[in-house]
C-alpha cells in the first residue's frame, strides 16, 4: 500500500508516467523533462523506474518493503507519532508506536469560513 502512493504522488506530480501496452498491462516510467523529486522517498521510486519502463506489478514489490521504515522515522521526527519502550511480561522488552496527539488526529477540525 505504501509503494502505491508513492507512485500515486509521483504521478499526481508528473514525474512519471502511466501508460497501458497492447496487452492491458501497466507501465510506468519516469518523466524526464522534470527534475527527479527532492524528497528522499520519492527519490528512490523515481530512480527504480528512471533506467526503463517498468510494469507496474513489478515497481510495486521493488520499491514497497523499503519505505516502512523511512516514512515511519519521519512521522516520529515530525511529532505525528511517538516511540514507546514498554516490558512484556515484566521482562520482554518491546517497542510499541502511539499517537502523539500532536498531528493532524489530535487537532479539533478546523471550520471553513
């Protein structure tokens, strides 16, 4: 699921683009004409497609198990969600993932004028 909103954002940016072969099979393949994405995450997507088009169902086990990690560590540096160590069982020792009640979830929604 990760892996297809990085390619949905690279596309809503147009640094790539989705095409459709004779076969009904997606590809997707990087735009060159704009300048690669700035942000990290997207970075490294745009990369894997930038040497050649590449079928979607193949970009998205590529590119999928190494976004957890970074997109996780940035939503705890932005205050979004906190790291918690915790004991299981008075000695197991575990890391549990909590809501800062800082982003957007522990904000009252805001009124449009």
């Amino acid at each position: 699921m990760l892996a297809g909103a990085v390619l949905a954002d690279l596309a809503l940016h147009e640094s790539v683009a989705i095409t459709t072969t004779r076969t009904g099979s997606i590809n997707v393949e990087a735009v060159r004409e704009k300048a690669p994405p700035s942000d990290e995450i997207l970075h490294s997507a745009w990369e894997y497609v930038s040497d050649k088009p590449r079928g979607v169902q193949t970009v998205l086990p590529a590119i999928g198990p190494r976004l957890r990690h970074p997109l996780l560590e940035r939503l705890i540096a932005r205050g979004d969600i906190r790291r918690e160590n915790r004991k299981v069982l008075g000695f197991f020792k575990m890391t549990a993932l909590e809501d800062s009640q800082n982003g957007a979830a522990g904000r009252p929604p805001q009124r449009s004028p």
